[in-house]
C-alpha cells in the first residue's frame, strides 16, 4: 500500500514498518536489524536519511546518531495530503486541458473528426488507453473474430470497473457458441458490476467512451488490423443511437434468480435461471450444456420443467411467454428475444 499510493520505495517501506518497531536506532543497531535482507551499515544509514526526508524519521535530540519512526498516523497522513493536493492540481489541469481541447474540436474540419489507427500494438494500446482514461461509462459490442485482446487479457477493463466505471456490454450469440466468452466471464462481469446482454447479432464492433469518443475497427474482415478513433460529432451520435437501439432488443444475461421477478423466482435454482437466459439467448440445448459444464440430458430436464411450468410445448412459446409475462428484470426498456425452437 506503502509502495503503490504513497510512492515509497519497497525499501523505504521495509526500513519504516522495522523501524516503527524499535524505540530508536544507530545506523549500525539499524543494519542489525535488517540483517536478514543483507542490509550494510551503509545502506542502513543511506535509508534512515531518506525516511527522514520523507518525514518518516526523526534524529534523537542531543543525540543526531540515533533515529526514531515518525508516528504513522501523521508522517503517513502529511504524504496522503501531499499525494491528494498533487491529484487535485492535475484534474484542474485535466479540466484546463479537455476544455482547450473542446474548443480546438469546434474547429476542426471532416478529416480531423477521425483518426486512423494502424498495426496490432497501436491498436491495443488506444484500447487500453480509451477504458483506463474512462469516466463514467463504456458501451461496447462484442462479437467475432478475435484479434487485437481478448476478454480474459482485457485488464484495462478490469481497472475501470474498479474505479466505478459503468460498463454495458451486448454480446453476439456467436461468441456464446464459440465459447469465445464463456458463462463464468458474463457471471464475473456481473458481479463485478457491469450489464451484459446478448444478441442474435451485432452489427460492428464497438466501444464508445463516455459518450465521447468511439473506438472501432478499420474494417468488418478483419484482414487488416487497425482502427479508427472517432471523436465528437454527427458519425459519433449516430454510433450511440446504433448502441441504444441494439442494447434496448438485447437479452439480459441472466446470472440467478436475482434477475427474475415474481413468482417465478421462488419456483426456480439459480441454474434453471442460467437455463432460461442461454435459452432466451438463442442457444441450443448442446450449446447450453457446454456453457454450463453439465449433461445434454440435464439441461433437457431442466428445459422441460421451463416448459411445464410456462404451461407451453416449444421453446419460441417459452421464449414468449418469458417475455409477455414479465419473467426477467429486462432493465429500463429491455426487452426479450424469443429463444429458437431449434436444437
């Protein structure tokens, strides 16, 4: 905690949290006591000066050989202020900066609404940089092929939702069946606070940034890897209705009974929910088992006991009824796909 907020030194840390537990110490009686670590005299002494630059420590009166730790609450409370005044000054310059920026935006002609972005790392970079540098919210359209990162090594995605960045995500079925993303990932964004829907398909990929900004790729094949940065204008609101209109058609995901109403959700188990959502989603029975890690013949039982309890034969009906009967938390103007009658 030390090392990452405050911005000592692993040895600095070291040498406070020793130091805290000694009544006072030369640089010898200091060596000694990080002897384990293989700390000289010299380096002793070199630390104890760097932790009484950083007003952790504090010479002996009438004795300048001898050091004692500074109290914690109030050397380590003077950095935290210090660290806290400095971010304060950056997001008024962050302010000072993004308003400038907005004025040079007003200005600038067709070509400069778009940047074009080319090679694998570039675009890897800008998108780990767009979510890390989010603020409110990402709005994203999953679907295939993979090519720059995937879901499991997109830890930008992570930070942000760390720091309470709102995430919708819609998701193409096709990735569902691919097991490109997996259930447990959907179930881990969820918990973590994201909003995950699925589509029968979704147009493009996609992510917009705050409502500001848009990241997307340089084409649809995916042959040439690149993308293009879209800033504020008359393209970037289109992108957005685009998002809104999907989002509002998309499947919830459904991660337990939490995200049923009524009735049914005291006649159903978080995995007849999981069932009911992989359905609503449009995936098959053999789809759905793979998802689950479970038997075809469990998820044909389960998907009876839907049935029966729908009071209906086929899974379009199932699909339906779910829907017209308010089954699922859709969300604000959600709605519900009906699943395939297929296998």
């Amino acid at each position: 905690m030390l090392v990452d907020v405050l911005g000592l030194t692993p040895d600095e840390t070291l040498a406070y949290g020793e130091l805290i537990t000694m009544p006072s110490a030369t640089a010898a009686e200091f060596a000694a006591a990080l002897s384990a670590f293989g700390t000289s005299p010299g380096e002793a002494r070199l630390l104890l000066r760097r932790l009484e630059e950083h007003g952790l420590a504090a010479r002996i009166t009438g004795d300048d050989r001898r050091f004692a730790a500074a109290p914690p609450a109030i050397a380590l409370g003077a950095l935290l202020a210090r660290q806290q005044d400095e971010v304060r000054h950056a997001e008024i310059e962050l302010s000072r900066l993004d308003e400038a920026y907005r004025l040079a935006a007003a200005g600038r002609g067709p070509t400069d609404v778009i940047d074009v972005i080319h090679g694998e790392d570039a675009v890897r970079h800008r998108f780990e940089q767009v979510q890390l540098g989010a603020r409110e919210r990402v709005d994203a359209f999953v679907r295939p092929p993979v090519i720059v990162t995937s879901s499991q090594e997109n830890s930008a995605e992570n930070k942000a939702v760390a720091r309470g960045v709102q995430y919708r995500v819609v998701v193409e079925r096709s990735m569902l069946e691919s097991q490109d993303v997996t259930v447990d990932e959907a179930i881990e964004a969820t918990d973590a606070g994201e909003e995950v829907r699925f589509a029968d398909s979704v147009p493009l990929k996609l992510m917009v940034v705050d409502r500001r900004l848009a990241l997307m790729p340089l084409t649809s094949s995916g042959d040439v890897v690149g993308a293009l940065l879209v800033r504020e204008s008359t393209l970037l609101d289109a992108l957005i209705a685009l998002f809104e209109n999907v989002w509002d058609q998309a499947t919830p995901m459904l991660v337990g009974t939490s995200g049923l109403t009524g009735d049914v959700a005291q006649q159903l188990d978080d995995e007849d929910a999981q069932v009911l959502g992989l359905l609503l989603a449009g995936l098959t029975d053999q789809t759905v088992a793979k998802q689950l890690g479970t038997s075809l013949r469990t998820v044909q039982r389960r998907v009876r006991a839907l049935l029966d309890l729908a009071g209906v034969e086929t899974r379009m009906q199932l699909g339906w009824h779910a829907a017209n009967n308010g089954w699922v938390h859709a969300g604000a103007e959600g709605q519900l796909a009906p699943a395939p009658a297929e296998h």
